[in-house]
C-alpha cells in the first residue's frame, strides 16, 4: 500500500529595505507572523531602493512617488519575494496592476516629534528663539511650520536617524522634525522632547502604521496577513489614502492629515498648504468608519472647492521647472 507524502508548506519571503528602521519594522512582521504559525518558515529578504541610494538630494526635488517602494515591488512582480513591508506613508496610493496592500498593522503614535539640541533643553516649538534652524527632510512639515512659525529657519535633511540625530548634536541644527513612530520603534523615544500638536502639524497619509504589499492573487499569503492586521487602524488609513489619491498628492506635496475613531464613527481633518506657508486650506469630515474611503474623498472635494486645487497645480508647475 503506497503512502502519500505531503510537501511541506512553502518558506515565505519577506521583502525589507536594509535601513535600520525598516529592518526593525520587517523582523517585527516576521515575530508576529511565526507567533501565529509557528510551523511556517518566514524568511527576510533585503534591498535598497534609490531613496536609500540618494542621500544627496531633497526627496521633493527627486519626484519620484516610489522613492522606497519600486525595487521591492519588482522583487514582488519577479517573484523573489511574497510581500515587502513598508512604513506606510513611503507606500503610494496607487499599487501596479497585480500588487494589493494587503495588510495594515495596527499604528504607534502618528504624530509629529521635535528633538532638540542639547542647549534648548529647556524650550518648546514655540519658545525656541528667532532664526532657529529646524531640520526635516518633508515638505508637509516644512510649509506648516512656515505658516506657524515664519521666524524660524529651515534646512534640508536627509539619512538615516543615527545620521540626522548625529548632526542634530554636533550642532548643525537647533531642531528636527521628526516621526515620533519611528523614534519609538528604534527604542529612542528619549530623544522626543514634545509631541507636535495636531493643530500645528498634521501627519502624513498612513504615518505610524505599516503596510504590508503583496501579489493580489497570492491568497495563501493574504490569510496569513489576516493574522496581523488592525481593522481601526486600517479604516483611519484607507481614509487617508483616498484623500491623497483624490488629490494626486505624494511625498513631494504639503498635504497632512488627522483621524480619529471613535466607536463606529470616522473623523478625518486634512490640509493642503503652499510650499511657503502662506496658504493652507483646511477642512474635516465624520461619518461611518466603514465609509472610511467616501469620507477621504469628500474631504479631497471639500478642500478643492477652498482653492486646495489652485496651490497643488502652482507646486506640480514649480516642482517640474525644478526638474528641468
């Protein structure tokens, strides 16, 4: 009498970006996922995208909206991996063809964080002194800090968090604007001398939460996501993402926002503001949490009908002389 032997499940591969930040995020996926099937095998796989190579540039003046996403999602496409994990706001809000987000893990805290130098110890965003110099890295922060805050200067900054908190300490800058999600995952939540209020800076799409892409037809791969994923803090995000893909904004574009869950009800406040702060428009919305995507785009329309249109068309034409 023969015997069938049954194959043993198939490894899955796991795509990261190799910075220290998205390896802290993938191994945490990877801890999770061999929590819920220990039987499994889940391997990580590393890359670099071209954000990672191009340290040189502001992300604004490289105008590409899948800065940290592309090569993982060719690995995708090639099969070499079944899913990339990705801090969320890297993830654009339109996927290719055959790639799905399958997942959103539940979220740290969204919001803002200023980390000072050592000499403002003793100060907040609103006591540092006049001409300041504030580092980041994102035009969101930067034209919203402008708008409160017109006195102070601001500088480019880019690399890894060890890198910008190293020149940050050395004295180069007075201040950064940075995630306080990201601070708290790299256990340096330390270094957060204040949370930025909503009021003044509101966070980008899907900051705080991870997004885990995949092959829209790999449905083996998206019954095991189903064990991690957050259904409130999927429903905040997909409304933020249908508010940025109705306003065809990406990382290169001021455009912030704040949601809120509170029972079954979903509030979503959004800004879009000129890259000199001058302007800002600014609107919200509430309703069900399972309209969460109708709710993003009405605020999109509501926001445009402010003149929301009119300051994104002047950043697109400003953003392309650039280029040129």
């Amino acid at each position: 009498m023969s015997t069938t032997v049954s194959s043993p499940p198939r490894t899955i591969r796991i795509g990261s970006r190799k910075s220290q930040l998205a390896l802290v995020q993938t191994y945490w996926v990877q801890a999770q996922l061999q929590k819920h099937f220990p039987s499994r095998q889940f391997d990580v796989q590393t890359m670099s995208t071209q954000g990672d190579k191009i340290l040189d540039v502001a992300l604004s003046k490289i105008g590409d909206k899948g800065l940290f996403t592309k090569e993982l999602e060719q690995g995708m496409l090639d099969n070499e991996i079944d899913f990339a994990v990705h801090s969320l706001k890297d993830l654009p809000t339109k996927l290719p063809d055959t790639l799905f987000l399958g997942c959103v893990t539940e979220r740290e805290n969204p919001a803002d964080a200023l980390v000072v130098h050592e000499k403002h110890k003793d100060k907040q965003l609103d006591t540092l002194p006049e001409g300041a110099i504030i580092g980041t890295s994102s035009l969101r922060r930067l034209a919203q800090l402008r708008y409160h805050f017109p006195h102070f200067s601001f500088k480019d900054i880019r690399g890894n968090l060890n890198t910008r908190l190293a020149k940050l300490d050395t004295g180069e800058y007075d201040a950064l604007i940075l995630a306080a999600a990201g601070l708290q995952r790299l256990d340096m939540s330390d270094r957060i001398h204040q949370i930025i209020p909503s009021e003044i800076s509101l966070h980008a799409v899907g900051q705080g939460a991870l997004g885990i892409e995949c092959r829209g037809d790999d449905t083996e791969v998206l019954e095991l996501l189903k064990s991690i994923a957050h259904t409130p803090t999927t429903q905040r995000c997909y409304a933020e993402r249908a508010f940025l893909r109705e306003l065809e904004g990406g990382c290169q574009v001021p455009i912030g926002v704040n949601t809120q869950l509170e029972g079954e009800t979903l509030t979503i406040i959004g800004m879009v503001s000129s890259l000199d702060g001058k302007r800002l428009v600014k609107d919200e919305v509430t309703g069900a949490a399972t309209t969460a995507e109708d709710l993003g785009i009405e605020l999109a329309q509501r926001l445009r009908q402010q003149g929301a249109q009119e300051i994104l068309d002047e950043i697109f034409a400003e953003i392309q002389r650039d280029a040129k």
